[in-house]
C-alpha cells in the first residue's frame, strides 16, 4: 500500500493526553521515498478521498531502509491529544510502506495499546486521498510519543515509541 489511514486514542489515564511527534515507516523495497503524514481530529470515516478535511503535518523525502523501520522526521506540529479524544492520521509513501492485512469487518477494531493510548486498525489506499482498497494495521511503523503534560514541545529526549 502507499498509504494508511488509521486512529489513535488518548485514554482516559493518559492524564492531560500525549503528544505524537513522529512516525517511523517501513518499505519492502528501500531507497529515496517521497512521503507525507496528515492529521484530522476525531475519525477518518467519510474523509477517505476528502484531502481538505486532513492537515499536513510532513512533506518529505526520506531514504527508507529496506525492511528496517526509518523515521520519516519530526511532524510540524506535533499533535496533541486529549485524555479521552481520538486522532486520525494518514501517512503516505509515494513508493509504498508495509502494513500487515486488517481482517475483514475489523477495521477500527483496536490491535495496539498501553497505558496512554491505544491504536486501532484503519484503511490502506494505492494513491494519495484516493479510493481505499483494503483494511490494515500500522504495525510497520512506530510512533513516538510523550504525555502532552510533561513534555515541551522541543524535548525530544524523554519521548517513547509504541510498537503497534
């Protein structure tokens, strides 16, 4: 796929919520990728090909090491999420990223969590904001994290990452 869509919930002991700075990619093939992260507040239902609902966060090219999780950089913004609230993202490689195969009817179902958040299974698609071809979970990539209280927006030292 060249791109996933999927969301993130703060939880309810998150506290004051957490920050996403960063998401990790990782490609079957290797090599010099053109790749953009997006954000929307709540779900991405009914925002699949809808490009204006969606924030740009990313726009990057990143030499993606084949097989190998690669940071695509620091988004701009971070995001903030409430204690409670639910984020979307869509991150997109021109040359394609890995995911592993949602199943079927199971899309929003959540497949990742600890004690801040939790990671639910979204939407791959062939072409940026075009029409989605399939489920899946973004266990390729990694996304850093930090509880929106305790960290300023430049620290990047105390951030953690969460393997979905």
């Amino acid at each position: 796929a060249d791109g996933q869509m999927f969301t993130i919930d703060a939880t309810a002991s998150s506290g004051n919520g957490i920050r996403i700075s960063s998401f990790d990619a990782v490609s079957q093939r290797g090599g010099k990728n053109e790749c953009r992260v997006y954000t929307r507040p709540g779900d991405y239902a009914g925002y699949e090909e809808d490009a204006d609902a969606w924030e740009l966060l990313l726009d990057t090219k990143v030499e993606l090491e084949k097989m190998y999780p690669t940071s695509l950089g620091l988004l701009d913004p971070a995001v903030s999420i409430p204690a409670g609230a639910k984020q979307s993202f869509y991150v997109w490689c021109k040359e394609g990223i890995m995911y592993t195969q949602g199943e079927k009817g199971a899309e929003g179902v959540s497949y990742g969590s600890d004690d801040s958040l939790v990671i639910h299974q979204g939407v791959v698609t062939k072409q940026l904001f075009e029409k989605v071809t399939g489920t899946g979970k973004f266990c390729a990539g990694i996304s850093y994290y930090a509880s929106a209280s305790d960290v300023p927006k430049e620290d990047k030292a105390s951030r953690k990452s969460k393997h979905a």
